[in-house]
C-alpha cells in the first residue's frame, strides 16, 4: 500500500514528484524517496524516514534536478523502517526502482542474485527487484526486455517502475495487483498508484491491466500485455475534483470528512432516489434484469467495509427477503465455499484497489456466481473495471485513513440495493415506504446528529485515560459497534472490542470493572428492552457506561451512565445516523491523547498488499 510517482519530461519534475507523494501520503508514510535522472547521465537518490515533509525538506536544503524520476512513500512490509530500506532501490548505481506490493519469492530470488555476485544493502523483497533487472540487462537485452524477462520470475503482487542511468529517454512500469496509471501531458507524461497524485499536471489517464508493462517515454507509451503483445488501453478523461489537499478550516481531514456526511450522502442519493422509488438501473447498465433473478447475495470485503457488509445483510434479509452471506475477503478467497443459486457477488471498497477484495473478486468469476457488483468510491479502480455492475458512493476523495464517509455512503449504496432487490422478491410496502422516506430525510437527520459534538467532546475528557473498552449493539447495530471499536483502535490505539450485546453474559462480562468503560448503541426498536437488561448487568459490577440512544428511548444519564440523545430517525437509517457519534468519539478522544489522527501509527489507507 505503498505511493507511486514517476514522470518524464524536459522540465525539472521534483516539485511534481513531491507533489504526487504528499497526495499519496496516506497509502504509506514510514519513509520516502526520490531518484532522479538528469541529462547528462547523472543518477541521484535522497531517501528519508518519516513523512514526505521530511523529503522536501532534505530537497530543499540540498537541491536536486532531473527531468526523469520515481518517488515513493512506503508502508513497511519487509524490513523496518530506515533509510537504507526506503524506495528507490539500486542495483549498481545504475538501476533504480519503487516497488508497491510484496514478491513472495525474495528469499529465493535474493540466493540466486547473491550466488551470482549482486549485494544487498536492504532487508526489503524490493532490492530483489532491482538486481534482477540489472542481471537481465547484462545479459544483452535492453530494458523493456529486461523487466519482462524479470517480472516472469515474480510471485507475488507488484506495481513497479524502473528506470536505467545508461537509457534516460524511458521508463519501463509493471503492474501485477498493484494498481498503477499513467497520465499523459503534452510532451511529457507520468506514472502513479493513484490518478489524485497526478491532478495537478493531467487530467488524461490510462489504467494499466493485469500483466501489463509498459515503455513510457516523454511523447509515447507502448503497453505489452502478459504474453508481450502490443495492446491499446483506454485513455480517459477524468472528471474527478481532488478536494483533499484542503482541510477547510478543520483541524484534520478526519473531521472535515466526517462533517463532509450529510452533502456526501446527499450527493449519493441524487438523481437515484425518486420521491416513491429508486431511478432505474442505477447499479449500471440492465443492471435491473440482472438483480431481477437474484435470490442470494454473497458479499465479501475487508475492515470498515466489511462491518458495512454485515448491516447490508440484516437489511437484505429482514427487508429484501433474500439470503445474504458475509465474509471477510482474505478468508473467503482461500476456502472453498459453497455458491447458491441465482447469486450476486458483492465486492465493497473504498479505493477499489484492496488486494484481498480483488483477489476473492477474480476468484468468484470462476465459481459460477451470476453476476458482480462493487459498491466503491474511486471511478476506473480495479473493482468497478472488473465487475459487471457498479455503485460509486461519491464520496469524493478521502484522505483520512479511518474511514469514515466512505463508510456511510456504502451504506447508503446497501440500502438503496435492498430496495432494487425488494423489488422483485416481495417486499412489503411499509418497509419500500419506510426506506424510501428514511432515505430522503438522512441528509438532514446526519446534520442534526452533528449538533452532538459538544456532548460527545465532554465524554471523551474522561473516556481518554482508559486502557480499554467494549462496544455493545444488537441487531443491525451490533455492526456499527463493531465499526465504533475499530475507528477508537485506529486512531487512538485503545483496545476495543465489539459484542452482540446478548454475547455480554457469555464471557466479557469477566472484564468489566470501573476502568472498562462500555459503548452502548441503543436505538428504539424492538430490541430496546433486551438493551436496557445489558445495561442493568454492567451497571451491577461497577462498569462506566456511554450509551448512545435514541432520545425516545428515555435513557437519563447517572453516576455510572452517561447518554447521549441521537435524534429519533426511521428503523432503517439508524445504523447510519449511530456511525456519525461513534465517529465523532474516537476523534476527540484521540485528540486528548494526542495520537496523528489522520496518519495513525502502522496503518495506511489503501490495503494493495495481503
């Protein structure tokens, strides 16, 4: 999940390069690094751990120039984070290389490479990379010859770029499940991991393939396909307003995101939702034939968007009346599972890029499901190129790495999917009804649970010094609990688990004392009572309480019992409107405690790696 940038021009292009990084920062930021190649031959390399900020500074005091180059910013996978194992690698002070992915076979590679004369000056499966071009080189290839005959011998996953001191007029880029695009400007052209990177120089992109290389130079690019074919990919135009390089006003993106919800969800629902019913075919093209015949919906996923999945699937059923499965991507694309009749894949993910999502993805079109769909937030990604049907969230870009209003626009997406399904498998008019108005009124019901953040603030002063704590929901709320547990882990590294709220007597209960505080979700709904005996059962050994509840629900806060009132909203947007305080909590307490909450330790936003 590391960031890719290279470009190939006659001007100096480290500001570009740097520019890319800072707009990819949030796939890794252990370390960062630039190789340049100016022209008169002269290779140079500036690596620095931390942040990009860290790079341009070092540029900065020591300038550089070359009118061809590759940066990268790095999420550590294999070797700790130092100078010596940032990106660019080099293999005899001649071939540079960035790499995104893992090689799984470095190890074997690495022997090879080491019985045949080549040092190795890093613990990353990257080097491998490097040192296996250079050696197809002397064997008398030139360089796209070279990376092809290379990349033969990968396993693993790899977006890579790789250029050579003795040929500056090219760059050769190679992309196995590692997502890369090359933009294209007038006399000079780029590459990265992400169209965002490259917004400030093209708005012309292509998206390399699966096996693809491809020689770009500054007037041309040559795409060769797995078997070396010359192959045409499409150049798009891309519409997409990169938003994320302004906070506006805000403290971090986190929370200008998380404000973002109401106009984002507003956006999703537009000209999609009509006043008694959802638009036609909105899914992508016949994509109302297609759901007509589904009876099953099997939906796979990773992290926030998983916990997205698991409410889908009570809405589907309760709703929908089909049967839904949900399964964590990496568990379901390494078992044999059973594929019911008439059934829909659902792949979900913000970037579209998940390794894991795509692989079980891939994998399900071999498995005789009847069709695919990927509900996700990035047009032209890897998912939606590669699925039959598509639902963009239109969330905009998302720069915070706890996901936040990606989240409530698959939500958005699923729900508006129950209704499409419905449609054809007998769903009662009340709930059509109940859905379709619960829709209309989330934009402004989202506005008005934003109205809390006082309340919520004043929770996390005293939430802040706790070491632990347990997320309770029931129904399709146990998911959002499940979600609240994970933004508090991201962003202010407290333990947080997640229960049922009936699984309570059933083993945690044993943790509870006055230093385990418990989030309770408690909507009005038919569970409510259930709710409130949990509740009675912390209450007696001592346990600290924030519920968050309906205001309807008549919860009053005490000693042990704080509440906050979420507004009274339909049944079926509740999972939805419950997020946002969840939300709002892990950001405030992680303020307290002073942790990088756009940039929490260990994480990266864009999961390309299994």
């Amino acid at each position: 999940m590391c960031g890719i940038v290279g470009a190939i021009a006659e001007r100096n292009v480290v500001e570009i390069l740097l520019e890319g990084l800072k707009r990819l920062e949030y796939r890794g930021y252990d370390s960062a690094g630039v190789a340049l190649l100016d022209g008169k031959g002269n290779l140079t390399r500036t690596r620095r751990i931390g942040k990009v900020k860290e790079l341009a500074d070092a540029l900065h005091n020591n300038p550089a120039k070359g009118s061809v180059g590759i940066a990268h910013t790095r999420w550590a996978t294999h070797g700790g984070v130092t100078e010596a194992n940032a990106h660019p690698h080099f293999s005899s002070e001649r071939i540079a290389v960035v790499h995104n992915g893992i090689i799984e076979n470095y190890q074997h590679l690495r022997a090879e490479l080491s019985a045949k004369g080549y040092g190795f000056t890093s613990d990353t499966d990257t080097e491998s990379i490097a040192h296996q071009v250079h050696y197809e080189l002397d064997q008398g290839v030139d360089l796209l010859q070279a990376v092809q005959m290379a990349v033969s011998k990968f396993d693993g996953a790899y977006g890579t770029v790789i250029v050579d001191k003795h040929d500056p007029e090219r760059m050769i880029v190679a992309r196995s499940g590692s997502p890369l695009v090359i933009g294209f400007g007038i006399g000079e052209n780029f590459i990265a991991s992400d169209q965002m990177a490259l917004l400030p120089v093209t708005r012309r992109f292509m998206y390399l393939e699966e096996g693809d290389v491809a020689q770009v130079t500054r007037t041309s690019v040559t795409v060769y396909d797995q078997s070396g074919q010359v192959v045409e990919r499409d150049i798009v135009e891309s519409d997409v307003e990169h938003d994320a390089g302004d906070k506006a006003g805000y403290r971090h993106y986190m929370l200008k995101e998380i404000h973002e919800q109401p106009t984002v969800v507003r956006n999703c629902l537009q000209g999609r939702l009509g006043e008694y019913d959802i638009s036609p075919n909105i899914f992508g093209q016949d994509a109302d034939e297609v759901l007509a015949n589904i009876k099953h919906v099997q939906i796979v996923a990773c992290g926030t968007s998983y916990h997205s999945g698991m409410t889908a699937k009570y809405w589907l059923e309760e709703y929908a009346n089909v049967s839904c499965n949900v399964e964590i991507a990496s568990e379901f694309r390494y078992r044999k599972s059973f594929v019911h009749p008439n059934s829909l894949l659902v792949t979900i993910s913000q970037s579209g890029e998940t390794a894991d999502t795509l692989a079980a993805l891939r994998l399900a079109k071999s498995l005789g499901y009847t069709s695919s769909l990927t509900i996700c937030n990035v047009p032209g990604s890897s998912l939606v190129r590669e699925s039959d049907l598509a639902f963009m969230t239109l969330a905009g870009a998302e720069i915070g790495v706890a996901s936040t209003k990606a989240f409530t626009t698959q939500l958005t997406g699923f729900l508006m999917l129950t209704l499409a399904l419905g449609k054809h498998n007998g769903m009662a008019e009340a709930d059509h009804k109940a859905i379709v108005d619960g829709l209309h009124s989330l934009p402004s019901k989202l506005e008005e649970t934003l109205s809390l953040t006082q309340g919520i603030k004043d929770l996390a002063e005293e939430f802040a010094d706790k070491h632990h704590s347990l997320f309770l929901g029931r129904g399709d709320q146990y998911p959002i609990a499940m979600e609240g547990a994970l933004k508090l882990k991201e962003i202010s590294y407290i333990h947080a688990e997640a229960y049922a709220s009936g699984e309570l007597k059933h083993g945690p209960l044993a943790l509870i004392d006055d230093e385990m505080p418990v989030i309770v979700v408690a909507p009005n709904n038919e569970l409510l009572e259930k709710l409130k005996s949990n509740v009675e059962e912390v209450r007696a050994r001592g346990g600290i309480m924030y519920v968050f509840a309906d205001k309807e629900a008549h919860f009053k806060s005490d000693k042990t019992m704080r509440v906050i009132n979420v507004p009274h909203c339909a049944a079926a947007i509740a999972p939805i409107i419950y997020t946002l305080p969840l939300q709002l909590l892990s950001y405030y307490v992680a303020i307290i405690k002073g942790t990088d909450v756009d940039q929490p330790r260990n994480l990266a936003k864009s999961v390309t790696v299994e």
